[in-house]
C-alpha cells in the first residue's frame, strides 16, 4: 500500500471524529479579529488572485466558528468583531462581486478553467458566493448587525435577496430535478469536465439561495431598525409578498423520487415518511415566518398595496393554514385571521391609518413615494465592464501557469496540516483512552528555513537531549488572582518520529525557528483530568511556559454536546522559547468534579507537541527576551518593580503603585511593557512583575532668584535614587 493509501485509510477512519474537530472551536476570539480587521472590499479585477484565496479562506473559516458559536450558543465573538470593525459593508460588496463574476465571468472562464485549473481553486472561486451569504445569515439573526450595515448595504443586500427568491421559482426546480438522475459508472467517467464544473456551479446557487430565502426572512424580522428607503424597497419596489407565494404552492425543496416524498434536510436529499409528511423543513418555516412579518407587521402593511390581483393570491394561501402547520408555527393563526377576513371583505386596514376600504386605495396612495433612494454598489461594479477583456486578463494573470504552482502549494499545505494531525493520533488500542477523537489540529507552520532544517535533527537549543520529558503542572483556581496545585504529570519524547523543522513568521516579517518533537502517548490517560477553570504550567528543556485553562464546562456527567477533543496551546515560541501543543479528550464518564465551580473535570491530555526555539543566527535568542531599548546583551536588566508600592527618595517623595496584575507570563491582554519576557514573581501575589522603569524625568524645586544657578547644577549633579518596595 503506498503513502497516499495509508493516509487516505486514516483519513477515512477519522471521518467521524472530523466534525468533533471543528465544531471543537476553529478560531479564538483575538484570531478571528485579526482576520476580521484585515478583510478588503476587493476589486472584481483581483477575482481569483492569491489575495482573493487567502481572504477566501479567511471567510471559510470565520463562517465555520460563526456556526458553531451559535450552535453551542456561545459567545459570538465572530459577530461582535464584524459590528464593531464596521465590516458588514464589506461583507456585503465581497457578495457582490462573488455574484457579478459567476453571472458574468465564469461563462467565459469556464472551458479554461475546467481543464486548465486545479478543482481546489474552482471550488474557491465559485464557493465565495456561498460562504459569504452563510456568514452573512449568521450575522444578520441579530439586529445590530442590520444596524451596523450602511443604507446603500441593505438595499442591496435587499435585491440580492429578491435575485435569490426568482432562483428558487425557475432554476432551483430544475437542479433538484437533475440531482436526483442516476448515472451510471460509465456516464460519469464519459461526463466532461465542463459538465462536472457546471454541476459544482449548480450546487453552490442552490447554497446561496437558501441563504437569500434566510436573509430576507431575517430582515422581515428586524424592519423596525431598517431605513424607510430599504422597508419600501423590500415591500414595495422587490414585491417580496409575491416571491414568497410559489415557494407554499411548490418548493424546490421537495421533490417526488420513484413515488417517495423527499425534501432537502440538513444539506441533503432525504427520503419522509408518509407520517412526517406534513412536517416542516427549515426552509419551509422560513417562508411562512417571513409572510407573517410582511403582512401583519405595522411598518410593512403601510408600504404594502393589496390590489385585487394580490388578493386573489394571498387567498391561495388559506388551504395551506391547517391545523397541523398551526400546531408548529402558532403565530399563524393571526395570519389565518388576516386572510379570513379579506375573504370576506372587511376592512383590514391597509396603509399608514387604514384609509381606503376594501380597495386599498388608500395603501396604494401612501404606499407611494416621491423620492426613492436607489442602490449603487452593484451598479459601480457591472457598469461600463468589457467582460472579455477582463476575462482574457483574468486568465493570464490568474489562471495561468502560476495557477498550478499556487494549487500545488496550497495543497501541499493542506496535506501537511492533515499528516500533522493524523499522526498526533493514538494507535488504535493503544494506552490512549477510549476512541480518542480530534480537534482541528493546529495549523502548522510554514516550511522552514535551512538554518532551522540542519538544527532540527540536532539536540535542543539548550543543549538538552530530545528525549526529556515535558514537565506538565496544573492549577485550579480558587478565585481570581488565587491558584491551587491540582495535578503534575510528565509526557516523554516519541523517540521513533523525527523532529520537524518549523518557521513561525510574524506580520512584521520577522520570523521564528524551532524544532517539533512528537509526544509519546504512552502515560496518556494515567494523569487526572485537568480542571475546568485554572492555569497550566509547561517545563521543559530549562524552558517555562504559562496559559490560562478555560475548558468546557460540564454541568452533568453524561452530558454529550461538549467536544469531544480539542487542542491547547501553551506559550509562545518567540518569547518564551517554547510552544506546547497538548490534545485533550474528554472522557465517557466523568470521575471527578471542581470542588468549586462545581463542574466535572472531563478532559485529559493525551497526546500532542513540542516546540523549541532554534537560534537562527548569533545573539538572536537573547534578542527575543528583550525590547530593542533594553540593556546590552550580557548586562543585568533592572530590576522590575513590584505591582504594590514604590518609593522615591531624594526630596523623599512617596507614591502607591497599582500595575496591571500578570496572570501568566504570556498575558498579552496588560498594556504594553518594556521587557516582553518577566523573569521575577511577587512572592506573595504570585503576580509576574513585568514593568520596569526606563526612562522619564525628575524635577526639583529651585529658588526664584538667588538659588537658580544652584538648584540648576543640583538637578544635573547625578541620577536620582529610586527604591521599590514590596508590601
């Protein structure tokens, strides 16, 4: 069997465990606002180019951890970010140009790109569209994030919504009606890559439209918040009312298969039982919601003109209003009262007060306006466009030679990430615990250097043997500030895996080298399960690292929808010299519980990494602990100041000191410091001190007239006497 077949064999048994991967938590919340503040609103030019992949990605996995937040009904961090960098406009033009480049480009880069172009990169480009209605749709549940949007954002977010609509009603019936021809092995192998492509282009239309159907649900819900201009543009202008009809009367979503009822579930075709026919899908509740909202809501029913034509419609509703759809979305009774009664021609007070009977001339009358405010965003981007001409530039600039040798690398950084992970996995069998499963593994770095490639196969950067073993101590705390010692246990070096040279490189460019040695999981599963809330102490090789714990808490013991794996990383490679990389596995049944928080202690370490720093030139490792205005190499530092008291002498001038309190040696959350690595704690804080003084001024009193000239050579006689003391 090759490699290739014995890493897709483990991939295939770690299918399972993959979905606990990432709904484990992709991204922290500094990471994602990192990657949130560098979004661009980028040119349709740019379509394809390295920048568009590497924000596509970017957008992938924001999209990711934005679902999983909301799934776990967690802290959506992912949503805050997007409101508070005031990127929801950009979100909103990246939509648009994802749409105007599949309706207007990809027909003419199809052939190229289907037989010229790596799959990976099809994907991302006709996936862009997709991904960013699914953040869009997270978002969008929360009215700030609708206020957070710009005027001119909404009304175009409002049309594309519509645009979606129109593609259930035609095209969505002939997708669903394609996806369910069999073929056989030899149609498939005969099918052009044209073909497959244009397939790949179908399925992700069909993703964004039930995106759009979501979104405009969603901006049904918050019409209050939204600007006149966008509640006539939804209401009036797009008609939404009658988009939303022929999706009761026949939803795409549902389809009849050699007699058996289907509808699209959870991202797939699935066949219903005759007793669950009258169940609802999503989509199915989507539509109904959004009708309800239209119709009944005061600011819609003020712009909504209910002609006669209209009023024949909505009465196609009424069969529909049985009692078993009333039994899932109650709030429809009031919508089944709404159309009882135009049935029967009463009054229903249509418009900005109700005046126009039954004719609704009146709604008509108010419903329209003098000045409409049109939307520009997608207008800048289609007009005044020779399509053919960005095309042809777009195929020698993007999708060219250099495509390939970019596929290749963003694969080649795919299958490196993906071999990482796999073999940070017990054996099946072994002494790991029970069916170990596995976090997204941590992203690994870029391809070192060959200063760092020749030292990694050489012992550690302090001259210690690889094969020690890392020191592990946990903490529980006890209340802010306060820590208890809760466990110690030790994970040896895997002596059979050679170590990995790795490059770690910073946005200024400047970058770090290391050695990653594999952890043995011999001892996994003996140490007790760390808590749920405290610190976690990592030495090794006369190296110190600290992190904070913040694990999922586990209220119950057979509670099942905590992850079941997950990743902890521990220091920092460039300033403590060490980076540890444990998996964590939460057991079947809970052995014990925090004294008081009160939670069961679920996870234990089972396996993982470490990473030591490899100077990659003389003096480079003393630099790293150091600012640029620190003292030379070889020279003692003062000494930091305790964070209670500090005391000036010289005219004797007192002064209590509060400094920020360092938690863990890492803490990057303090105002910035001087020195990057503190070396001291208070002995009875057990807070680092991590401030020193550096610089600053003294100033003395000195007489008016006579004393000027003394106290001037006074102040400048010599430096002036700075004593600290701890309480």
């Amino acid at each position: 069997m090759s490699d290739l077949d014995r890493l897709l064999s483990r991939a295939s048994g770690l299918a399972g465990e993959a979905a606990a991967v990432m709904g484990a938590g992709l991204l922290t919340a500094t990471e994602a606002e990192r990657i949130i503040e560098g979004l661009q609103a980028l040119k349709i030019e740019d379509y394809g180019s390295p920048k568009f992949l590497e924000q596509h990605d970017a957008i992938v996995q924001l999209d990711l951890q934005a679902h999983q937040n909301a799934a776990a009904h967690a802290d959506e961090f992912v949503l805050e970010a997007l409101v508070s960098r005031a990127k929801m406009d950009t979100l909103v033009h990246s939509l648009l140009v994802a749409e105007t480049w599949r309706e207007r480009l990809y027909p003419l880069l199809r052939e190229h790109l289907a037989r010229n172009v790596d799959s990976v990169i099809c994907w991302s480009l006709l996936f862009q569209e997709t991904a960013l209605a699914n953040l869009l749709e997270v978002a969008l549940f929360h009215r700030r994030a609708c206020e957070a949007a710009s005027e001119d954002a909404l009304l175009e977010l409002v049309d594309w919504a519509c645009r979606k609509l129109a593609h259930l009603n035609s095209d969505a019936h002939q997708h669903a009606a394609a996806s369910m021809r069999e073929r056989t092995a030899a149609q498939l192998l005969a099918a052009s890559p044209e073909e497959e492509l244009d397939e790949r282009a179908a399925d992700v239309a069909w993703g964004a439209a039930l995106c759009g159907l979501t979104i405009a649900r969603y901006l049904t819900e918050h019409v209050a918040s939204l600007p006149l201009a966008v509640t006539a543009r939804l209401v009036s202008a797009n008609d939404t009312v009658m988009a939303l009809l022929p999706l009761v009367d026949r939803p795409p979503w549902a389809r009849h298969n050699k007699g058996q009822l289907e509808k699209f579930i959870d991202g797939r075709w699935q066949a219903v039982a005759p007793v669950d026919r009258l169940k609802l899908t999503q989509a199915d509740g989507q539509v109904w919601l959004a009708l309800h909202n239209l119709l009944l809501d005061p600011a819609c029913r003020a712009k909504y003109d209910p002609d006669e034509f209209r009023r024949a419609a909505l009465q196609r509703l009424r069969p529909h209003l049985h009692d078993a759809l009333l039994d899932q979305l109650p709030p429809l009774k009031a919508l089944q009262r709404l159309l009882d009664g135009m049935a029967v021609g009463c009054d229903t007070h249509w418009g900005d007060q109700g005046g126009g009977g039954v004719g609704g001339g009146g709604a008509r009358h108010s419903a329209r306006l003098i000045l409409e405010q049109v939307p520009g965003l997608r207008k800048a981007i289609v007009h005044g466009r020779d399509w053919r001409a960005l095309a042809r530039d777009a195929r020698e600039r993007w999708f060219g030679s250099g495509a390939r040798q970019l596929a290749r690398e963003r694969a080649e950084r795919m299958l490196k990430s993906f071999e990482f992970m796999c073999d940070l996995e017990p054996e099946r069998g072994g002494g790991g615990g029970e069916g170990a499963g596995a976090r997204g593994g941590p992203s690994t770095a870029a391809a070192a250097s060959a200063a760092a490639a020749s030292a990694a196969s050489a012992p550690a950067a302090d001259g210690g043997e690889a094969s020690a073993a890392v020191r592990i101590e946990c903490w529980r705390s006890v209340r802010k500030g306060l820590y208890e010692r809760w466990s110690e246990f030790d994970f040896g070096i895997n002596a059979d895996l050679p170590p990995e040279a790795v490059t770690v490189t910073g946005e200024a460019g400047a970058s770090v080298c290391g050695s990653r040695w594999r952890l043995s999981s011999g001892d996994a599963g003996l140490a007790r399960a760390l808590p749920s809330d405290g610190k976690i102490v990592v030495r090794f090789q006369g190296r110190r690292a600290e992190a904070l714990l913040q694990l999922p808490s586990i209220a119950v013991r057979s509670q099942s929808d905590a992850p079941e794996a997950l990743w902890l990383t521990v220091g920092l490679l460039a300033t403590d010299g060490l980076a540890l990389q444990l998996r964590l596995k939460r057991a079947a049944k809970p052995a014990e519980r925090d004294p008081v928080m009160g939670a069961w202690c679920a996870y234990q370490a089972v396996g993982g990494a470490v990473t030591t720093r490899v100077a990659a030139a003389a003096g480079a490792e003393a630099g790293a602990g150091r600012g640029a205005s620190g003292p030379a190499a070889g020279q003692p530092g003062p000494r930091a100041c305790p964070p209670d008291l500090v005391r000036s002498q010289g005219h004797r001038v007192k002064a209590l000191l509060r400094l920020p309190s360092i938690a863990v040696r890492s803490q990057s959350d303090a105002p910035e410091a001087l020195w990057l690595t503190p070396a001291e704690r208070d002995p009875v804080m057990g807070a680092w001190c991590a401030y020193q003084a550096v610089g600053g001024a003294v100033t003395t009193r000195v007489a008016a007239a006579a004393g000027a000239e003394a106290g001037a050579g006074r102040g400048a006689s010599g430096p002036a006497a700075v004593s600290c003391d701890r309480l």
